[in-house]
C-alpha cells in the first residue's frame, strides 16, 4: 500500500475516531499510531486472508471496509466485515452502502456464504446494516469503551449469502 493511500485511510479513521465510532481506538488518535495499524495489515492483504476495500470521492478516499477472508478450519464457508468507516464528510450519500455491497460481492466470489459482523448498538451503521438485510444474532452490554470513554454496547449481525 503506498504512503498516500495510508496517509488517506489514516485520515478516515482519525475522523471516525473523532466523530465518536467505536472502532478499537480512543481519542485522540495520532496520525503516526492510524498509519502504523493500516501498514500492519499488509501481510493479510497480501496473503488474501483479508481484503481492503475503499471508496472514493473527489477529495479522496472516503470510506474503507475490511473483508477477513481467513478463519478457522472448521469456518471456510465465513467471513467477516472488519473496520466499515466512513468519512463524515461522505455520510448520507449511499458510500456505506455501496462499501458493504462490494463487500458482499468479494465474499461471494471466495465462495463465502455466511457474512458476521458486530457495531454500536443504536449507531447509524447499525441503521444501515438492518436496512441492507442484516439479521440481528444478539447484543452484548457494556462491550467497549466510546472513544473519549463511557461504555457502549454491541450488536453482533449475519447475512446468509445466496
């Protein structure tokens, strides 16, 4: 991955982060720790355990979703949706949508036919994931931490694939 394309994908994930996603890190995120968790997924990427998607717009990358590809042996038929974010500066103009569509899209053609997720329970991605067809498997109370604190809880979610 180039340094530009780290250096964007870093920039989205310190806006989440500061818009208050819940996405493993705490505000504030420093651009050099954002960088260093992007370049670190460059073996997986490279390896085809994990697919890196990402959309554009005219200012940049706007918004990136993980596909993990590897799991366990007994789970070759799965995969999940790691890391969905989205630039507020794209929210409300379908780049979520469009993100989990492709995304979708790459399981089905690695012949992957049940998709997992967990998020905020009550977040707009939440929203978004039921609005797209998602099952809810379950919540969890008291998951993880917001990113400037206070806990929140997590949904976790399916989708069969055809």
């Amino acid at each position: 991955m180039s340094d530009d394309t780290t250096r964007q994908l870093a920039g989205v994930l310190i806006d989440c982060v500061e818009g208050g996603a819940s996405v493993s890190f705490m505000h504030p995120l420093g651009a050099a720790k954002a960088e260093a968790f992007w370049r670190g997924l460059g073996g997986d990427i490279a390896a085809g355990a994990r697919a890196l998607l990402v959309a554009e717009d005219a200012a940049g990358i706007a918004g990136t979703v993980q596909l993990v590809l590897r799991q366990p042996e007994n789970q070759p038929h799965r995969a999940d949706i790691a890391k969905m974010l989205v630039h507020r500066r794209a929210r409300g103009r379908g780049v979520g949508a469009a993100l989990l569509q492709a995304a979708e899209a790459e399981a089905r053609a690695a012949n992957k036919s049940l998709l997992v997720l967990d998020t905020v329970t009550g977040s707009d991605a939440e929203r978004l994931y039921r609005r797209l067809g998602w099952q809810l498997a379950g919540v969890i109370p008291d998951y993880a931490l917001l990113p400037r604190g206070g806990l929140c809880s997590t949904s976790y979610y399916y989708r069969q694939l055809d």
